[in-house]
C-alpha cells in the first residue's frame, strides 16, 4: 500500500538541504543584449530568456538533461520537483554522482514516484528551455513542485543578477510552461530560502521581496504558495539565523535544528 505522500515531511526534508546550497558557486550565462538605434543598450529580463548550460561544472548539464527524457518514459511520474542544486543533489531519479538526502527523500516520498528535475547553478532562464526540449513531456503528475530563483540573485561575469520583480516574471513564465504540459497538476511554488549567516546579509531583502510578489501574485490561483523561512530566519537569542542559513560549514544539528522549526512553523 503506497505511503501517504506528506507535505509537512517534504518541507522538512528539502528545509536540511538549504544549507547545502553555499557549498556550490553559481553558475549562469546569456547573451548581452543588442544595442537600439541610440546606441542604447535595450533592456532584457533576462530571468525569463530560455537557456542552456553555458559552463561547466561538477557535472554534465547536458548529460543530465538526457538522462530526464529517457527516465521520464517509464518512471510515469506523481511527483515533479523542479529547481535547481537543491533539488538537484538531494536524491531521487534521474540519480545524482552526489546525493545528500537519501534518507530524508525515502522518508518524505516513501514509494511515490517522484522525478528530480533539479540542475545544479540552474537560474530560472534555464527552466524554460529544458521543458521546450522535452522535459514533462508525456508525463500528468499530480503535483509540481517549483523552488528556483536564488541563483538570479548573483552576478557573474557571464549573467548579471536580477531584481525581484525579474524573477517573480520568470517564475510565472515556468508556471504557464507546466500548465500546458500537464492542465491537471497542482503546482506548489516554493518561496526562496533565506541565504547567507545572518538577517542583515544583502541577499535576504531581495528574496524577502521575491516571496512577497510570489505571494501576492499567486493568491487565489491553482498554484499554492508555501512561504519561506525568511520570516523566522532572523538573529535572536531565543532563534539564531545561523541555524538555517544556506551555508555548507554549518554544522549538521545546526541544519537539521533549523529544518525542525522551519516545519513547525509552517504547518
């Protein structure tokens, strides 16, 4: 008898891989936008141009691609994560060189069928193109589940960072992209995790502000929105922010102290 799939143990779990996401750089590209008649540089929302890998890292950007269209033939799947590290090196198939997550993915799914579409360094420019070259094609999960967008917040020297509202965009860019491949999924958009050791770090205003267009923008839509820790992720004494801040140094009770409270918190 299959095991009830359970959100709360879902948030739980993917809550103790937050902090593993500092461990990776980020990783992005795209192509500089071409000049108007005044010699202007136009602007591009670039968050929302379909791309491929355009580096490479720790593993074959293209090779993992593939290796989604042929698992999704058979694997017939209920659930979808889409994202990027996070997702990606937790565990489930298409199986990962490292996996950091194994236990907490049995434990969250049980014998659901379950498809990671996760990319390490994934911005959500990247999204767009993997689903128009095959990716979900010929699969009707029951659920979606979208947590993607902390890597628009860092500049390389190959992609500039983004704004919030760049962001917010693109991910309702994704949401319409997996309404058309599957009408009848429910879609879970994941609001962003906070980053860095502490409140005042400057990435966390941005994703604060992110959650909240997310918020406003989904709110009596199909897609349920499931907030962030950012609001109890905060320097204090009783609650220090160091507990769940995205940063691979963190010791293991401080992670897995931090995916407690994020659980009950919210639900």
């Amino acid at each position: 008898m299959k095991s009830k799939f359970n959100c709360a143990k879902w948030s739980l779990a993917i809550g103790m891989m937050i902090a593993l996401v500092g461990r990776f750089p980020v990783r992005a590209a795209e192509s500089p936008a071409t000049n108007d008649s005044s010699g202007q540089q136009a602007y591009t929302n670039n968050a929302i141009v379909p791309v491929t890998w355009l580096e490479r890292d720790s593993y074959n950007w293209d090779e993992r691609h593939q290796q989604v269209l042929e698992v999704q033939k058979t694997l017939d799947p209920e659930i979808v994560l889409i994202g990027d590290s996070i997702t990606h090196f937790w565990a489930g198939p298409p199986i990962s060189n490292q996996q950091h997550g194994p236990k907490a993915w049995a434990d969250t799914f049980g014998d659901h069928r379950v498809l990671n579409l996760g990319f390490g360094w994934d911005r959500t420019q990247n999204v767009p193109w993997r689903l128009d070259h095959g990716e979900m094609d010929g699969t009707h999960p029951k659920k979606v589940v979208i947590n993607i967008g902390t890597n628009n917040f860092s500049r390389t020297r190959h992609a500039r960072d983004n704004t919030p509202a760049e962001v917010a965009e693109a991910i309702e860019e994704i949401i319409e992209r997996v309404q058309k491949k599957s009408p009848a999924s429910q879609i879970i958009v994941m609001g962003v995790f906070p980053r860095g050791f502490d409140a005042e770090n400057p990435y966390r205003a941005k994703i604060t502000a992110l959650n909240a267009l997310l918020a406003r923008q989904l709110a009596g839509r199909r897609s349920l929105f499931s907030r962030s820790p950012t609001s109890f992720c905060r320097r204090t004494e009783r609650f220090p922010a160091t507990s769940c801040s995205m940063a691979f140094t963190q010791p293991k009770p401080a992670m897995k102290s931090g995916a407690r409270r994020w659980s009950r918190q919210e639900f």
